[in-house]
C-alpha cells in the first residue's frame, strides 16, 4: 500500500462518495489511484473555487438526509490550492465540514521555491479549523480519520490536508497496521460539550417561565444539529415567536404563525422591532454576528440573553449573556422540550404588539409584489421568488449567491422543506451560488434545485457551466439580471448620494452563452413570462437557464445601515434620485 | 494600558508557535514579550504571553480563542496579585569595577565575566520593574548588549 492508497481507503471509510477537484502536477498520483480504484465519483470543476463550492453543497445538504456526507476537494499545489482559498475561509465562516486535499512538492524541494510550490499549511491555517502536512505515508489514514473527526466534530470546519507528492507515492512500513475500530484521535487540546449541564439550564427555565417577551433565535446550529422540529415544538409549547438568522432559515416552515422572518440588516420589520423591545432573548446556535446586531450598545438593551453554542469562545464575545450554554443546540432543546418545569404563557399583550409590528410594512410589500415592476417597466425581484415560491409550494431547494437577490430569496420564499436554503453567509462570497447547488443536486437528487444569482455573482464563476453540462446536472438556473451589482448600488443610492461607482456593468448574451453549453435558456422580461417560464423550468429535466431582466433601483427594505441601530432602521423607500451610473 | 499575562499548556508541534501568534496579531495585539518552554510532561510545552490591555472581556476572548485551536490544552490569565512574573536578563557593560559593586547591597546579579578591565558581562533575574530599575541605576550608556527573556510567570 501507498500514501495515495491509504488516503483513498480512509475516504471511503468516511463515507465519501463524491470528489471534486481539479488534477495537476503534485496531485497526479492520487487522482490516478482515483481512476484506478473506482470507487469515487469525480466531478471535475472549471476552477479550484468551483470544486470547494461544490464539497460545500455536499456537506450542507446532506447533513438532514439519512447519510451525511462530509465534502472533499483536491487540488494540486501552488496556485491550484491557492484557489481553494476562498471556498475554505467561506466555510470557516459558515461552520461548514469540509476536507481539501491538496498536492504538494516533493519534501526534497519543499521551502526551496520549487515549480508551483507555495507554503499552503503557512496561507490556510488563519481560514480552516485545522492544517495537516503528513510527513510519512504511515501518518496518513490517521490523519485523514483525525482530519474527519476535527471537521465533523463540535463547531464544525474546513480541513486541509497537504500532501507532498513523495509521500503520495511512499510504499507503508512492513508491519503498517491500523484499525478505524480502535482509532482515538489524539487531540488532548479539543474539548467537545454537547450535553448542557443542569444548573445553567434551570436558570434559562427560570427565564423563560418568568419573561412577558421573548423571543427564539435560531441560528446555523440549529440547522446543523437537525434540531427544526424540536425548535419548532419548542416554540409552540411556549408561544415564544422565532427569528431566524440568514443560515437559520427552513429550519421550520416559513409561514409558521410563530415565525418573525428573519433579523438583523435586512430582517423583516416585527423580527427587528421584537428583539428591540424583547425582555428575552434565546438563542441556539449563531455567533451575533455584525449583521445580525447592527450597534452593538443599542441591542436589545432591556433583555435578558440565554445563549446556547457549542463554541465556547462565542459565547460573550459579541453580546454578553446572562445565562450561556456550552452544549448542542439538538441536545439541549431536547431536554428543553421535555422539562416538566418549562411552563407556557400565552403572552397576548406582546404577540398583539408583533402584529403591530407585522403590518408595518406588509400593505407597500404586498403592493410592490402585486405591481411587480420597478419605475422603468422592469421585473422586481421581489415578484419573482413569489412566484416560485408559490409556483414550488416553497418545497424546492433555493441556492442563492450573495448580494439582493440572495435578501429576496430569504425574505420571499416560503421554505417549507428542512434544511432547503443554502448560501454563503459569514464570507458573503459571490459566486458560490452555481458550484454549490451542484453539490446540494448531486446529494439531493430526488428534489428541485434552484441556483439563483445576480448578474455579477453568476459571471464570476458561470465556468462551471462546463460541469453542469459534462454531468448533466439538473439544475433550475435563474439569472436577475439588472445590470448593476445591486446590493452595492442600493447603498449608493442610499448613502453616496446615488453615484453608481464601479456598480454598472454589462452581461455578455447569456442565451448564446447556455447554447454554447448546450443548455435550454429563455429570457424573461414582462410580468406575463414569469409563470409560464417557471412552469417550463419545473417540468424540464435537465438544466436550464432563466433570465430575468430586473429593475435596478429595486431596494431591499427594511434595511438597517451598517453600523447603525435597530432604531436606524429604513422601512420606507427614499425618493428616487437621479440616474449617476453611466450604461 | 495595563500589562497582562495569559498562560497557555499547548502540544509541542510545528506551526502551534505561528497559530498563537497569528491570533494575537488578529486581535490586533502587539506581543509585549512571549516565553516557550518545555512543561514536566512529554510533548507538551507552557508558554507565557504578555500583552497590553485595559479590557478584561478582550482578553478572556483571546483567551477563549487560544483554548479553541486543538493544540492549546489549557489557557488563563495569571494576574500579577496570584502569580510571581519574573525575567532574566544577560548584559554586556563598559564599566567601572567599583561602580559596579556599589549596585550589589541593591541588586542580586552575577558576574559572568570580566573580559579586561571595565567590560563585564552580568547576569541579574527579577521582575521586570526591578531589572528595569537596574538599568536605570546602572546608566544606559555602560551597556554595550542587553539580552532580555521575557517574562516566565507562575501562579502561587
């Protein structure tokens, strides 16, 4: 047995089925044991970027289904891992497991600038959870299970494993032995609490009984633990309303009556509003995020904060609590849900002052959505996602990139399905939308995917067109095309006095562009053509691309400015100004 | 801004070195000084970090952070009032026998060498204040080459 050989047994232990990557000099050895053992599916991507999105969409789509997978992308050395970088910080951000392989120089020219040789362990280990550099072909299934065990286990991360080509190619010692079944990681230094302890949690009880208004949160953690259902029926015996952070959304249906939307920077109104006038906040499984706080000495000043992580170093860094959990969101809802001492109140005066705060906005939504067109006869993103969400019964899986539409897609579609939205979130990396719904298709195949992005993001790696076509991916593209990066020229038009700097931008043909691809493609412009196109995109197999020609002065609101207070926050659309981008 | 020691037990492996003082520049701290040594049990080594700060939360996050990475074991702030920090300090001097001797009723040090008539090489250990006041008595312009340690600490 060899390196390469080893590393390939350890994966199929692991329960890898998928490998994404792309092959060069220092990773050749072990996409030929790939080839030769044939075990794997490889999906090659058009970009290392790619192929990090892709192992991405594995992991986080998989983890509600009966067999979690954890992603894996391989690359070969110097600028093949260097283009993984990305992808990895976007999944540290997103607590996200993934395994990157990388190829490196042999260790008899490592640290001498050899042909593609760049010090990956050195650049990675501020992005990922943990680094390895195995030195001895001996080392290596054990530190692909350690690797698996760091990437799964706790707050979960990105790994990388950087392999020197000599040591891909080492023949094992003689006596070489290794069992998964007696494999302990040796990590004296990695503490895990996924049990809450008893004391803190009667004090959270005690809160919870005691408080007139509360309000849930449930973050990332959540969906991670697959904890919906008890969050749900957690909510339901209290009566306490739920907010969703933007990685917290489809962990209980949209439309739930509990349900506030989502917080922070584009939250809906009455999430904003409660958590301002909140006596209780509980969460379970988010960080407190900038976004999710604005100011932080103006946040939810009057409340209590239970907060339930497993991350230890999370808990205070942002907001101080007044009760902390150190433990798994699942487990302690679990024994949350099940306490005899948990009592409910129905709390009429503060679900009466959430209605308030829940019409607010709902007449001019409601009436943007209906009018469906912006100042200049285009579509409105906004009319769009209603529509499949309506058309799909929200029970499709949306794959949004980041940016407007990425806000429209979380605000405006009516998840239904558990763990159905995915989207770069901490990072906000644009791009990631089209190789990540390729990875969520491949393990969930039996449901619609839809990879939604804006004209910028999409042409930052439509590449990976090629992969759609080459493994016939049966993806529902959308395109809202509007001619400008509009998160950024929503904020031009709101704080630089409407100067589209840098915002404007053109979009090659994107009709001859599916052609090329072999890829079926309509355009959409008027209100008319949305149905119809949509109907066609849910009962095509196979892939196709829809464009929507969008309006550009389309805002997002309610918005609260970066920096700024919940009490800051824009709920009423400014006057339109004059037109300062140039086409 | 008030100096403050974080002890920190950590596996001895490459790069556990580069991941702490990443973090430390991450939280935008200078390394005030940083001490590496072996602990009493195999593989594992203590390191004293001290840095500068007025904000107790800020440093029970570095803390928090340090103890995230899988190579840290444990990690705390020793507080001057619970803990004795001291450092070492090996100084080459241009001086004066006599000069010299009149600083040992104050000064506990050790003469390590006496090249030729007035250059000395010393050897005094102590809390940072007291070397610090050493230097002070003693007059920067005798020194010719100061080597510090930088602080060790242990709680009491």
């Amino acid at each position: 047995m060899t390196g390469k050989e080893l590393l390939l047994r350890a994966l199929e232990k692991r329960g890898v089925r998928h490998i994404f990557g792309y092959t060069g000099g220092a990773i050749m050895p072990v996409f030929d044991s790939i080839d030769k053992l044939g075990v794997f599916k490889f999906v090659m991507s058009r970009h290392e970027q790619g192929a990090t999105f892709m192992a991405q969409g594995v992991s986080r789509a998989s983890l509600s289904t009966d067999d979690p997978q954890v992603g894996v992308c391989m690359a070969t050395s110097g600028p093949g891992a260097m283009n993984l970088t990305t992808g990895i910080a976007d999944a540290q951000m997103d607590s996200v497991p993934l395994i990157a392989v990388t190829g490196q120089v042999a260790t008899g020219v490592i640290a001498t600038d050899a042909f593609q040789e760049s010090d990956v362990v050195g650049v990675m280990m501020p992005i990922c959870k943990q680094t390895y550099m195995p030195l001895e072909a001996d080392e290596i299934e054990k530190t692909v299970h350690e690797a698996f065990y760091v990437a799964t286990t706790g707050r979960p991360g990105p790994v990388v494993l950087d392999i020197p080509k000599d040591i891909q190619n080492q023949k094992v010692s003689k006596d070489y032995q290794f069992s998964l079944e007696n494999f302990r990681p040796n990590l004296p230094g990695f503490f895990y609490h996924p049990t809450p302890a008893r004391e803190p949690l009667k004090q959270a009880i005690e809160l919870i009984n005691r408080c007139e208004r509360p309000v849930i949160f449930c973050g990332h953690g959540v969906i991670g633990s697959n904890a919906g259902k008890l969050l749900q029926s957690f909510a339901e015996k209290t009566r306490i309303p739920v907010a969703f952070t933007l990685h917290g959304l489809s962990a209980m249906p949209a439309d739930h009556p509990l349900s506030l939307g989502m917080m922070g920077m584009h939250g809906t109104v009455e999430a904003n509003r409660a958590i301002s006038e909140a006596d209780l906040l509980i969460s379970f499984g988010m960080r407190f995020d900038d976004r999710v706080t604005g100011k932080l000495n103006e946040y939810a000043k009057n409340a209590d904060v239970i907060h339930v992580e497993i991350d230890p170093s999370e808990i205070d860094k942002n907001v101080a609590t007044t009760v902390a959990i150190n433990a798994d969101a699942y487990r302690t809802l679990h024994v949350l849900v099940g306490d005899p001492m948990l009592t409910a109140k129905p709390r009429r005066r503060w679900h009466a002052r959430i209605e308030e705060f829940r019409r607010v906005m709902a007449a001019d939504l409601r009436e943007e959505i209906e009018g469906g067109l912006g100042v200049d006869g285009k579509l409105l993103m906004k009319t769009i996602v209603s529509q499949l969400s309506e058309m799909t019964q929200g029970r499709d899986i949306v794959v949004p990139d980041v940016g407007q539409h990425q806000m429209m897609a979380a605000r405006f579609y009516n998840y239904q399905t558990p763990n159905s939205w995915f989207a770069s979130g901490g990072a906000g990396t644009m791009g990631a939308s089209l190789p990540m719904a390729i990875g969520v298709k491949l393990v969930r195949p039996d449901e619609r995917v839809w990879s939604i992005s804006g004209d910028g993001g999409f042409q930052m790696n439509m590449q990976e067109l090629g992969t759609v076509m080459e493994h016939k991916i049966d993806l529902k593209i959308m395109i809202f095309n509007n001619g400008y990066l509009g998160m950024v020229r929503q904020w031009q038009t709101l704080f630089f006095d409407g100067r589209y700097a840098g915002t404007p931008m053109l979009s090659p043909d994107y009709g001859l562009i599916a052609s090329a691809y072999g890829i079926p493609y309509r355009k959409i412009e008027t209100l008319d053509q949305i149905a119809p196109a949509i109907q066609e995109a849910i009962e095509l197999e196979g892939a196709i691309i829809l464009e929507f020609v969008c309006d550009p002065s389309e805002v997002i609101l309610p918005m609260i400015p970066a920096g700024g207070g919940f009490d800051d926050m824009i709920v009423k659309r400014p006057q339109p100004r004059k037109e300062g981008g140039k086409r | 801004m008030r100096r403050r020691a974080i002890l920190a037990y950590l596996l001895d492996s490459p790069g556990v070195l580069q991941k702490v003082s990443m973090l430390i520049r991450k939280k935008m701290y200078n390394v005030d000084t940083l001490t590496v040594c072996k602990s009493r049990k195999p593989g594992i080594s203590r390191m004293t970090i001290t840095l500068r700060e007025d904000d107790e939360a800020r440093v029970r996050q570095v803390i928090h952070q340090l103890e995230k990475f899988t190579e840290v074991i444990s990690a705390k702030e020793l507080d001057t009032e619970h803990s004795y920090w001291r450092e070492a300090a090996i100084i080459k001097l241009e001086i004066d026998g006599a000069q010299l001797d009149a600083l040992r009723g104050d000064y506990n040090f050790e003469i390590l060498e006496h090249k030729n008539h007035d250059t000395h090489i010393i050897h005094i250990a102590g809390s940072t204040r007291r070397i610090d006041a050493f230097i002070a008595q003693l007059g920067e312009e005798h020194i010719v080459e100061i080597s510090r340690t930088g602080v060790a600490a242990l709680e009491k």
